[in-house]
C-alpha cells in the first residue's frame, strides 16, 4: 500500500497494489483521478513531446506573416514579432512590452520549464515545485490562446471593411497554441517528486 494525495484537494489516499488500483484512483473528495507511477511516466513523456512541438511550431507562428491586409489596393503582411517591432518604433513602449512578454516570453518560458520538469531534471525537488507553481500562475497570463481568439473575433468582425488573407503563421499559431494546452493538461504534478 502507498499513500497519495490529490493534487486537485490534497486528500491522501491509500492506493493498493492491485490490477484495478493501476488503472488509476479516483478522489473521495473531488472525484479526480490519482495517478500511479507507471501513469506518472506516460504522463510525463506526452507532456515532453506536446511541449517539444510547441516549441517547434513557436517559431514559424511568431516570425512569419500571420496576416495580409488589403485595403484601397494597399497591401500589407505582418507577424507577430514585425508588430511588435512596429509597435516599439511607434513609440508605443508599453503596449510593445506587455505584448512582447505575455506572448513570447511567458509561453516560452512556460515550455522549458514543462520540458524540464518531465524530461530534463536537472532542477532539485523543491525547485521544481517552486517551478511547477510558477507554471500555474504564469499559465493564466499567457496570452497565446487569447490572441488566438482575439486574431479570429477582428477576422469576423472586420471582413466586409477590409479584405483578409491570413498568412503560413495561422496554421503554426494554432498548432502551438493546441500542443501548449495538451502538454498543461497531461502534465502531472506527481511526476515532480518521482526519479
């Protein structure tokens, strides 16, 4: 028998060596599943290559052009980071900053840090919780998916105004965005304290 606790509530829970316990223990409290070593690994391996993709696809959605605007036979094609620069020779310091750190830097770093916590290890156990709770607060201020969504309202929105023809970088964007929400979701906080 070996004791685990919920990473949704914290209940500790006792967890057999029987065939039914490997499939995996669901929360008295919460209904959660807790997951057992073997499944900590699969976990763990799922949420390297979900985060491995991202961080491939990061590239090409952030330097290449995300959209082409046609307005009174003007053409223009801009990418993620060709706005920012835009932004910053402007003058618009601030807005090109917030940008800049919500939408690259946090998702970067909130990939290495998934990478090294599942595959890498090379941080000790009380840094990688350390690191495991930065990834969870960081997590709601990455704006990859908002922009996302921001992209297709102002596409809706503004296609009788202006005409539209989204760039190389939609398909990468949403692509990163996809595998950076899978390798979050199969990510388990378990795996932290396991070597």
């Amino acid at each position: 028998m070996t004791l685990k606790a919920c990473h949704c509530c914290g209940r500790v829970h006792r967890i057999g060596d029987a065939p039914s316990d490997a499939i995996g223990h669901a929360c008295t409290r919460c209904g959660t599943t807790i997951s057992v070593a073997h499944r900590s690994q699969r976990s763990s391996q799922r949420t390297a290559a979900a985060a491995t993709a991202a961080l491939l696809l990061f590239p090409a959605a952030i330097f290449l052009p995300i959209l082409e605007i046609e307005k009174l036979g003007h053409r223009y094609r801009s990418s993620i980071v060709g706005g920012i620069v835009e932004l910053y020779a402007q003058g618009s310091w601030f807005v090109a900053t917030i940008i800049f750190a919500f939408s690259i830097v946090l998702p970067i770093l909130k990939l290495v840090t998934l990478l090294e916590l599942c595959l890498l290890r090379w941080l000790e156990h009380h840094h990688r919780a350390w690191a495991y709770r930065m990834i969870e607060f960081s997590g709601r201020w990455s704006m990859l998916d908002v922009m996302l969504l921001a992209f297709l309202v102002m596409l809706v929105k503004l296609s009788g105004i202006v005409e539209f023809h989204v760039g190389p970088a939609v398909i990468a964007f949403a692509g990163c965005v996809a595998m950076s929400m899978i390798a979050s979701m199969l990510f388990d906080p378990h795996s932290i304290w396991g070597d």
